[in-house]
C-alpha cells in the first residue's frame, strides 16, 4: 500500500469525521458536545509504526493519535473507543489498526474507508493485541486468557486457557507457526498458534516478574522484560535462557529488536531511560536518557534507521537515529494526569499542575503552552494565584512551593506536613496560605515569609479539603474521617465540627476507590452557602450560618472530588471519578446539564472569571473547555 493512498484515505476520513471548520488545529478535533477547545492531547499508553513506517500510532487515554512521519504531523484522532485506548498494532499490510481500551472494547479499522468492525468477548479491561505474521489472525490476551480472532471478519476463532497466572505480554513468532506467553511469576508458556495447544514451558528464575516479549526477526530468540529490571534472552527452540542483560533499575516496560536483528533496544519506566544493546554478545552500546517521566513505548521503524519512544511521564514522543543515536525529532503536546487548575486573575491564562510534577500555562486565547516551571519530582495536588497574580502557590509531597509567576523561579519550599499535601486555600488578602495533608493536620503560612503561622490538630483522618470564608475570618475544613470543622482562623481555635458524610464502601466493595470522607468543599461567592462533596457520592448544601443543611444533590455514582460555584452563585459545577461534570442550580437543587467526554476521573474543575467558560482536567491527561449557556 503506498503512502499517499493511506494518507489520503486517513485526510478524507478525518474531514468527514472531525466535523469541524478548523481541521488544521488539532486541539479541537473530535471534541464531545458542549466543549469547545481541548488542552493537551493525552496521556501516552502505547506506540507503533505501520509496517511501512510512515505512520505512527500513539494510543493515549483520550483516544488514538496518527502522525506522518515524514512531516511529524497530526494525520488524525480516532475517538471511537470510551475509555483510555491500551494496545494497539497494526496488521503487516498497513492498512487495519486494531486497539483495545479500558472499556473491554476492540475495534479493527480499515484506514483508508475508516470502517470499522467492533469485537466483544473480553471480560477484563487489559488487553494486549498481535497480529499473526500473515495478517489474518488477531490475539487479544488480558488475565489468564488469549481469544484468537479471524482479523479479516472478525469471528470468533479460538480461546486459549489454563496459563498459571495472569499474562504479562505474549507475541506470534515470526515464522508464525507458535505464540509465546509470559505472566507475571515468571513462566514462559510456548503454544501451537493453529489450535492453541501448549508446546513447552519453562520458568524464568527471577526476582520481581516478568513484564514484557518481543521476538527476534529469525524467530530464534524472545527477550524478555523482568520487573527486577533484568532482560532475560531465551532460546526457543531448546526451551532455555542463554544471556542476561542488566543495568536498568526495575521495571522494563517494552524490549524490542531492529529488523534486522543486530540490536535490541529497551525502555524502562523507573530510570526513565532506553538502552541500546547487542543482543548476541550481551554488549550495552548506548543509552538515550533525554526523557524525563515514565517510558512506556518503544518502536523501531521497518527499515531499522529510526527509533521513536515516548515518554508518557514527559509528554513527549522522540525520534532517533538508529545508527548514531542522535535525536532526529521531538513532538511535545502529550500530557501527564491533570491534577490540578488555576485561572490567573486576569483570565488570560490557566495554570495546570500534573501527576509528574510540572507546572504548565495555557494561553486560553491560542490554546497553547507558554511557559513550564522546573519539574517537581511528585503530583502537584492543588494550584492558586495570589490576588494580584504574581505569585502561585503549588501543594507537594510534605508541603507548598511558592513560585514567581513572572520568572518562574522557586520563592520558597515550605516544609513540615508528614505526607501528601491534598488541598491548599489563600486567604482574601492574599497573606495566609492553608494546606491540608495525609497527616491529618492543617497549616497556615505567611505566603511572602514562609513562616509557619499556625497548626490545627482535629480531624482524624487525613484532610482532603480546605477553603476561607470570603471575610477570611473562617476556615471550613473536610476530612476522611467523614467530619466538617470550623476554624477560627486569628486564634486557630475549633468553632465546629459534625459528621457531613457517611461511608459507602459497602456498596462497591471489591472497588479500590475510598468510599469515604469528605473529598472537596466550595463556598458561594457570598459566603452564605457552602457545599460538600463525600466519597458516599452525594454532594450537601449547607447554611453557613446555622450549619444546616439546605440541598442534598444526588446522581454521580463515585465519589465527588471536586465542586466549584460560577462566579455569579447560581450555579454549581461537580465532577467525580466516574468522568461526568454536573452543572447544579442551587436555589432549586435541580440538574441543569451533563458534560461528558473525559475518559477518566475528573479531579479539578474551575470558572472562567467572566463565568462563561468551565475548565475540567482530568487523569486522561487533558482539560476541556466547555462553554457555559443555561
């Protein structure tokens, strides 16, 4: 298939589609109803060329991504699957694009009509994808279970069982005769491709697990990717190891030989590296260390010149000369977890905090980044500006940093909280900084000094949730251990505290989330009324002078991480890890809208200072702008 017709098919296709009088700006393709631009374009999962190298695939939590590699880019945005995409592979001919997602969906797309056909059968979300050397079988593999599918009509073929423990990875042999297995306690399973079969297995003495396969192109030879950070090389055919590669720190994501077999590259997610090796004298040659966040994958172009990673962490996907080891290209745009949001007070920029610890501003009329502060080595949990927006304040691991705005230069590291800090609040008069943290404990600080002014001891349980009264005389506090408190902010003195949520864990049990605590808090524009939002899912409206509640609004069906009232008070905007945002009217307690399109939990929502405009970051690695029109 040559270039031009798949990219020509992938040109037409994506017109059709996007639906959009601006095709040339990425950030609004496939946008869901109601938004009107996207920041960021998702957090990394997978990537893979097609077998004439000149497309890339980038799956990411928000959907697939297709960049010419020529030009270095954006061909198109596949949105069909609901959830974050996590495999995807191409069969041998280019032109079908098989992906998994999170939702146990699998869709085979042809790229040049943009039909598609759509595979149920999986249970469980993992699943990992291969295409047999021919192209006319696909395995979709997750737990302890292979399917073998027709890839041409997508029927039903086969399913392979009875594997000791849960896959890691497995892989078609070049020679296409055998699949060859991994789980995560080591055993190396080797079976018939045609009937499924179990041929031999042997075990891999080590001391983690094993993690990931890839073959040689002679078919000979599996490298195999342990959790200990060691590369085991096993013959197949004698059913043995025979070298082992080391110098990675743990957790070896994707191992992968160039074409033609001289040289077997890896990537590692703890040392943020990828390492050059000859897989037949166990030589290392090189190691490429310009990521900086988790390395996940890892792909040689057909022709053995180029070497493309991406490292998720970092955002960035990078191009390498195979041969020198030089950096060819770099595409950035890919973002970590949103964690956190804050508008500068002159509504002209959002700053995004993210799971890997930087600090991004977003122009809000380009929709593109303009300045990144040093990056933290942990999540940045909560962000605010200061009322005359020269300063922003960041919560850290063990406490607050405060930064200049204008040079991004660190003011101070404010230490002493014994763990996560959750939730951060800034007075009226923009002096006093509050945190809440994993210690139980609440602090207040001097935000131009530093000094710590204040600790209040009360909650039981970490404090999740933080936020002054609008006369800045009163703290409002939310914890895990289910309580509101009420603080006195001059003398830190206890004014109040009741029981505001109960624990839900019983009804989802076996559900990893904490069902519990009060997880977010918002207070009206005038001071009147505060809300609540609990891990039992519901969301109070409370008086604040007599403490009562007034509204109690129900319908998310996970716990409610975070609440903001519009500008104006009539509203309420909520979000929870089931991906929805809600939009409340507070006089009435009704419903007003939904806004759905993020695929993960949405932990951070804020106004535009005119109102008209909802942010929302979520854990897909994007912030949606929506526009608001009730």
């Amino acid at each position: 298939m040559h270039k031009s017709s798949i990219i020509l098919g992938l040109i037409l296709w994506s017109i059709l589609i996007l639906h959009t009088s601006d095709a040339q700006d990425a950030m609004q393709w496939n946008l869901p109803d109601g938004a009107i631009a996207r920041l960021g374009k998702g957090k990394i999962n997978e990537i893979q060329y097609s077998s004439n190298g000149e497309i890339l695939a980038v799956a990411t939590r928000i959907g697939i991504w297709l960049y010419d590699t020529t030009t270095y880019q954006e061909i198109s945005l596949l949105t069909d699957h609901k959830s974050s995409v996590t495999d995807i592979t191409f069969n041998p001919n280019g032109n079908t694009l098989a992906s998994a997602g999170k939702d146990n969906s699998i869709f085979l797309r042809d790229l040049n009509t943009g039909s598609q056909i759509k595979l149920f059968g999986h249970t469980d979300r993992f699943n990992i994808l291969r295409f047999s050397n021919d192209g006319k079988t696909l395995a979709s593999g997750n737990k302890n279970t292979i399917i073998i599918w027709d890839a041409i009509t997508g029927e039903h073929k086969d399913t392979i069982t009875g594997f000791p423990e849960y896959i890691a990875d497995y892989s078609f042999s070049p020679l296409g005769r055998i699949i060859v297995t991994v789980t995560w306690d080591g055993e190396v399973c080797i079976s018939d491709a045609a009937t499924g079969e179990q041929i031999k297995s042997f075990t891999v003495q080590m001391k983690e697990g094993l993690f990931c396969i890839g073959f040689s192109p002679d078919g000979k030879t599996v490298a195999i990717g342990g959790r200990d950070g060691v590369i085991y090389l096993a013959d197949i055919f004698k059913g043995e190891l025979v070298r082992k590669l080391t110098g990675h720190d743990l957790d070896i994501q994707r191992v992968v030989f160039s074409p033609d077999g001289n040289t077997l590259a890896s990537s590692c997610y703890i040392d943020e590296t990828v390492r050059i090796w000859n897989p037949r004298t166990g030589e290392h040659l090189r190691t490429f260390t310009e990521h900086t966040g988790d390395l996940w994958g890892l792909d040689y172009s057909p022709d053995g010149k180029t070497l493309a990673s991406s490292g998720s962490g970092d955002g960035t996907l990078r191009f390498w000369d195979a041969e020198t080891g030089k950096q060819k290209h770099i595409i950035t745009g890919h973002t970590d977890y949103v964690s956190s949001m804050a508008i500068h007070p002159d509504g002209k920029y959002i700053a995004c905090g993210y799971d890997d610890g930087s600090i991004r501003y977003w122009d809000i009329n380009t929709k593109q980044p303009i300045k990144t502060l040093d990056r933290y080595i942990n999540t940045i949990s909560e962000l605010v500006f200061t009322p005359d927006g020269q300063t922003i304040v960041a919560g850290v691991d063990q406490g607050l940093r405060i930064y200049d705005v204008n040079t991004g230069k660190q003011m101070f590291h404010l230490t002493g909280h014994e763990g996560l800090t959750h939730s951060i609040a800034l007075s009226p008069d923009g002096k006093t900084i509050v945190s809440g943290s994993e210690d139980k404990t609440i602090r207040l600080w001097d935000v131009f000094t530093g000094e710590l002014k204040n600790t209040l001891i009360g909650h039981k349980h970490r404090v999740y949730s933080v936020l002054f009264t609008p006369d800045g005389e009163t703290l409002i506090s939310g914890s895990e251990d289910n309580t509101i408190q009420l603080w006195d902010v001059r003398t830190g003195e206890n004014i109040k505290s009741f029981i505001a949520h109960t624990d839900a864990s019983e009804l989802h049990q076996g559900n990893p989330l904490s069902f519990e605590g009060v997880k977010s808090l918002a207070m009206s524009p005038d001071g009147k009324t505060f809300a609540s939002g609990g891990g039992d899912m519901n969301i109070h409206l409370w008086d604040f002078e007599t403490g009562k509640t007034k509204i109690t609004l129900k319908g998310h069906v996970y716990p409610v991480f975070t609440l903001v009232f519009s500008p104006d008070g009539k509203l309420l905007a909520s979000a929870s890890s089931d991906g929805d945002i809600r939009l409340w009217n507070i006089q009435t307690g009704k419903l007003k809208k939904s806004l759905s399109g993020h695929t993960a939990w949405v932990y951070s929502l804020v106004f535009s200072t005119d109102g008209k405009t909802l942010y929302s970051g979520s854990d897909d690695g994007t912030v949606l702008m929506w526009k608001i029109t009730l």
